[in-house]
C-alpha cells in the first residue's frame, strides 16, 4: 500500500510542476500589447535617435575654414612652440669596492659582498 500512495504523490508532484511551468511558458508567449505608455515613448524616443543619427551622417567630418583648403590633416603639437627638449640620460652606475663579485638575475645587476672585516676594501 505504501508503495503505490509513494509513487501517487510522485506523479502528481510531476504533473503539478509540469503544468506551472506550461502555464508560465504560454503566458511568456503572448504578445505584449502596444498600448503601453512606456512603450510609446520608447518608440518615439527611438524615432527621434534615428532623425538625428540621419541628421549627423549627412554632416562633412571636416569642415575647413572659409577661404582656406585643406590639404593634410591638421598637425598635433605634443610641446608647445620654444619649449626646451630634454633628453634622458643613462643612469650612473654607482661605485662599489674591486672584491665585490656582480652577477645578474634576469637583468638585473646584485652584487656579492664579502663578510670577513679583512676582505673589505673601501669605496673607490
């Protein structure tokens, strides 16, 4: 007897969840309906966007001054006209006793330093 009311409360569990789940998927289905205000202004606002997207594609990108023509691009100027350039120097290398060892670790210059008081020399 337990066996039959188990598998009676399974399918209606199933067929409960399958007809809220075929009820929502029909009322996913209808069509919306135009007489929303919301959607009104939004088609209206759309309209007004293309008139200008129209408006400003119809414009020259470029519009050269009156009696002038245009024959490059205009120039960029980076620094402003007389300003003094200044170009970077190689830094120093810093001065560093004869016994220390230098090595380098992916480019990178360390130097090995002697621990014992006699081996130390001063810097040159």
């Amino acid at each position: 007897m337990k066996h039959w009311s188990l598998t009676l409360i399974v399918i209606m569990s199933l067929v409960y969840l399958s007809e809220s789940t075929l009820q929502s998927a029909v009322e996913a289905e209808k069509p919306l309906a135009d007489t929303s205000s919301d959607v009104k202004e939004m088609l209206k606002r759309i309209e007004q966007l293309e008139q200008r997207v129209k408006e400003l594609e119809q414009k020259p990108a470029l519009v050269p001054v009156p009696g002038t023509t245009l024959t490059s691009p205009p120039r960029l100027l980076l620094t402003p006209p007389g300003a003094a350039t200044m170009i970077p120097a190689l830094p120093q290398q810093p001065a560093h006793p004869q016994n220390w060892k230098r090595q380098q670790i992916n480019g990178i210059d360390f130097y090995i330093v002697p621990l014992s008081q006699s081996e130390r020399t001063a810097v040159r």
